[in-house]
C-alpha cells in the first residue's frame, strides 16, 4: 500500500466501526487498525452485550423464582449458571457475525490487526510497517480502572473484562463498586444463586443520581438479599486459600470466595505514541473540542477515549459528529444536553437532562412532577410497582427527568426526544398513550404536577363564570 491514506481509524469498537464503516462506503480510502485479533470492542466481548446477555438469564431465574413464592409453579427449577453463561457466549458470537472483518474489507476498508503507534502527526506504525494519512481518528476506548487496594493483585479479583469467562459460580460474590457495573452485575449473580454484597465508597449506590433513585435501587436489592455496604473503603485484602478477606477502613471485615473490581474506566492511552504526534491528553482522556478535534486539528477522537460519557451510544453518536466533519465537510458541534443515560438493574433507573443536585447547583428553579409507579395501571397488573418518575419542570418545559421502574431504558426517549426538539411538556400529556402501558407514566407523571390547579379557587371561578355567561 502506498501513499496517505485519506482516514486512518485506530480501534475497532463501535466508535471506530462505524466512523471507517460510513467513510469506506463514502469513497474514501480507509485503513482500521485493531489492536487485538477481532473487531466489537470491549462493549462486545466485555461489556453491553455479555451483561445484558447475563441479565436476562438472571431475570429467567428470578421469575421462576417468583413465580413458585406466589404458588405459580409447584417447584423451584434448578439453576444451571454454565448454561448462563453459554448463553452469554451465544449472544456475544450472534452479534460478532455482524462485525466480521471481511464485512468491513468487502466496503472497501483496509483492515489491520496490530497494536497501531504514532511515530509523527501524520503516520503510524503498525509492526514493521508505516501508515500514513491525511486524517485520522482516535477510538481506543477505555479498560476498567483499579482502585489502589494494598494486596489487591495478590489476592486476585475479576473485573468485566474476565467475569464473563468463568463458568463456575462464585459461592459468595463481593463487589466492590456500586455504580451501574456493580449493581448490575451484582443482583444478575444474586439472582443466579450467589450470595452478593456490594461496597461502595460514596454513602449511596449510583451516586451520580439523585438519592431518591439511590434509596429506591437499594431497597429493591436488599429485598432481593443483596448485603449493601455503602461509605466504605476497602482498605486491604488478605487471602487464604479460596476465601478472601477484605478489610475496610473501619476495620471491619468481609469474608468472600471471589472479588469483582468495578470502579469505574480509565481511557486507553498507553501505547499511542500520542507525544509523537503532538495530541494533548490527561489522565480524564484525549483533550477534544465540540467538533472532536484533538490539539491536532486532522487528528479527531471519539468514544470514551476523550469522554464525556463512557457510554456505547455516546461513541456512535460521537462518531457521527467526526463523520461529519471528515467526510462531509460540515462544521456540526457534538451537544452533551440530552444524553440518556440507564441502569439495567431491576428496577431498571434511566435519566436524561439534569438531576435535581445539578439544577440546584446552577441556581435554577423549577418544579417536581412526581408519580409513584404503585398507582399505575400497568405496573399493579404486572405486581411491578416499585419506582416512580419524577420529572423536571422549568417554564412548561422539561429540564430533567429521573426514573425508576421496569422499561425505564424505553420509557425516557419519549421525555429525551421532548427535550430535544424542545418541546412544551404539555404535548406529552396531549399525546394519547395506548392504556395498559407502562409508557403512560411520563403522560401520568406530568399530569400530576397540573392537578392542583384544578381545584383552585382561581379556575373554579373562571369555570363558574363560563358556565353562566356562554351558552
């Protein structure tokens, strides 16, 4: 191969996929350089897929378990967690046809596998071999971070990254981190029979969220027979055979047979050679502008290697944004104002727009509509009612919702669209909902905030005045 390529992409997750996938069809010459030996990423082979995959074998079990408490099934089926885990297998190799690399080869993108280093602004090495290009874009993505635990790699842990491939379920499972990896991965365990306790640092699970959403995810996992530890810091493990002993800073201790590392992700830097191509980054990730520019204008960065989200549709959407601007030649600015963001607990937890802590801080007012999910229709016919919807309210628009409850991941595009288009929450309540559904709830939970109005003393004199002088 010889010349510049027009547009170099370094990562084959989603962010990158779809970046070479769009510009290879478009015309331009592509080469997609992957460090490892298959294209999906970490949202494939360690991420999304695996642990949706997992839930929902989790959520089998817990319905078999439910439905033989509440006397629907005579016995309590055995679980078979290596089946589980096949299923998971299953899912992660279903969708990996779709990101199969002569797919990508066949739209005309040169596909390489190798560990891809700049060696100046406008090339890269890929073993033995230089690549240059006239663009290129940065989708390394990110790894899970590990916290500074004394002894920790001694003991031995997993993190998502290694969790899906053990087939043997762990007796007792400690998870260290309650943010969205940790609660999700820690009740779909519990629910396949292991005993489960979470430790968090912050003094609340999802402690990005609003504490009504943290209280309410927390009691629904206790109930469920999950141990919630929450403002604790491990700070030591000391391990003796299978068992692992964690010893937290107010030296207490919690006896367990594996550990599961989830504190977050840190952006994959190392390796890149990002010095030599002159890219400005930190430990938060690629330094980008709102047109994902690194400090090397030719050079972009999408995914959770710049941030801000380290979300799979935050990459592709990202990805669009840099399409955009290699390709077409449009000036379009990537907008963080309405980014869905969702738990797949049970309850699921979704957001959009600003929590009630982030408006308080920015000095703004506005009003809370608030529906308890005990009072829908939907909710009581599936004996699913525990979550609520609050919803923010500012000059009859939608500033930010919260929501807890079963389909919460689907329920808050209909508020995120809302919000996009900047439309009046009253056209939510104007919208017919089909009824039983749980998508009444946004239409439900906006009404509420205008039913006081209709026993005031000011209305009732307007009706009373209509009704006597019209005919």
């Amino acid at each position: 191969m010889t010349g510049k390529r027009d547009l170099v992409v370094i990562g084959g997750g989603p962010g990158g996929l779809v970046v070479a996938s769009v510009a290879a069809q478009a015309g331009l010459k592509v080469t997609l350089v992957e460090k490892s030996d298959r294209l999906g990423g970490d949202c494939l082979h360690t991420g999304c897929v695996p642990s949706k995959a997992l839930i929902h074998a989790a959520h089998t079990a817990h319905a078999a378990r439910t439905g033989a408490s509440e006397g629907l099934l005579s016995t309590m089926p055995g679980i078979d967690f290596e089946q589980a885990i096949v299923q998971v297998e299953q899912a992660i190799a279903t969708i990996q046809a779709y990101d199969d690399p002569e797919r990508f080869r066949g739209y005309g993108c040169d596909v390489r596998f190798g560990r891809a280093q700049f060696v100046s602004p406008d090339s890269i090495s890929v073993g033995d071999e230089i690549i240059r290009g006239r663009r290129f874009v940065i989708a390394t993505g990110s790894r899970p971070a590990l916290p500074p635990i004394p002894l920790l790699e001694q003991a031995g842990f997993e993190t998502s990254d290694s969790i899906f491939k053990r087939r043997d379920r762990p007796g007792h499972l400690t998870v260290i981190g309650g943010g969205p990896i940790g609660v999700e991965l820690a009740q779909a365990f519990a629910r396949l029979g292991s005993r489960v306790s979470i430790i968090e640092m912050a003094d609340r699970l999802l402690p990005t969220h609003d504490p009504q959403v943290s209280a309410a995810l927390q009691q629904a996992l206790e109930s469920e027979g999950l141990h919630v530890i929450t403002g604790a810091m491990v700070a030591g493990i000391h391990r003796e055979g299978d068992i692992r002993q964690l010893r937290l800073a107010d030296d207490s201790t919690v006896e367990t047979d594996r550990v599961l590392v989830a504190t977050g992700r840190r952006p994959v830097l190392h390796g890149l050679g990002l010095e030599a191509a002159g890219v400005e980054y930190n430990v938060q990730g690629i330094r980008v502008d709102r047109r994902l520019r690194t400090s090397q204008k030719h050079i972009y960065a999408v995914g959770d290697v710049c941030g801000p989200y380290p979300f799979t549709h935050m990459a592709e959407y990202q990805a669009g944004i840099a399409l955009a601007n290699i390709v077409f030649r449009i000036p379009r600015k990537a907008d963080y104002r309405v980014v869905p963001q969702v738990v797949y607990s049970d309850p699921q937890v979704a957001s959009v727009g600003l929590t009630e802590s982030e408006a308080v801080a920015q000095g703004l007012r506005y009003e809370v509509a608030h529906f308890p999910l005990a009072e829908l229709d939907r909710a009581i016919t599936d004996r699913a009612t525990t979550g609520f919807a609050r919803i923010l309210l500012r000059r009859g628009r939608i500033l930010g919702a919260s929501l807890v409850g079963p389909h919460a991941g689907e329920l808050v595009h209909e508020l995120a669209l809302a919000m996009r288009v900047k439309a009046k929450a009253r056209d939510i309540t104007e919208l017919v909902h089909a009824y039983p559904t749980y998508a009444q709830l946004n239409r439900r939970t906006i009404n509420s905030n205008y039913a006081h109005l209709l026993r005031s003393k000011r209305l009732r004199t307007v009706v009373w005045l209509l009704q006597r002088l019209l005919p």
